[in-house]
C-alpha cells in the first residue's frame, strides 16, 4: 500500500504551465508505483482568482481535469466551457488545453494523465 498526504507535498509552479497554477504531483515520472505504468501524472492544481495553467499540448498524453472546488473556463483546441466543482473534462492528447480561474474564489482541480497507445 502506498499512501501520500497532500499537506506534505509541496505546491510548485511550472514554467511550461505558467506561473499561477500550483502543481501537486502524488505520482509523477519515476516515483509512481508499477502499477501505475501507463500514468504519465497524478496530481492537485491550485489557481488562485485570475490564475491559470495556460494553454499547452501533451503529444502522448491524455489528461482528464476534475473540478474538485470553484470554478473558471476551459478550453479545449477552440472550445471553451465554463466549469464548476463537480464537473470532470476529457482532455485528448495533441489538442491544446488550459485551465483558467475566472471566478472569485481558490480554484482546485485533480490531473490524471495517461499515455496514449502507441499500438
């Protein structure tokens, strides 16, 4: 069993995500547990009113975003949606995305990517 607490794993910034979104990888590269194989991350992010993640594209890597608290717009490729707590987004690799912060309050979202099949 491998278990995490979320108080103890630092909040980072990303430069390829931009400045105000805070990362908190549970797993991520080669501390992720075997099992986990095909996981590329696993993790919190934390974007304060008017933060985002930026756009960005993942070649082989799918992601699904899950607004755990707030609120704020996604975009994916040309479409943008707003999104509440509660709401979960399919994120398909090579498409660019980018979480923003639009309400008033912390925003937090759970990540989980997977590779995609190379098959």
């Amino acid at each position: 069993m491998i278990i995490k607490h979320l108080p103890k794993i630092k909040k980072r910034a990303t430069g390829a995500h931009g400045e105000t979104a805070l990362y908190q990888p549970f797993w991520q590269g080669g501390e992720k547990p075997d099992s986990m194989k095909t996981f590329t991350n696993f993790g919190r992010i934390t974007l304060r009113p008017g933060g985002t993640n930026t756009l960005h594209m993942h070649k082989d890597v799918e992601q699904v975003y899950v607004v755990l608290r707030g609120a704020g717009t996604v975009q994916v490729g040309d479409e943008r949606a707003e999104v509440r707590a509660g709401d979960a987004v399919f994120l398909p690799a090579k498409v660019s995305h980018g979480f923003f912060n639009t309400g008033d309050k912390t925003a937090i979202v759970l990540m989980v990517g997977t590779r995609v099949s190379q098959a």
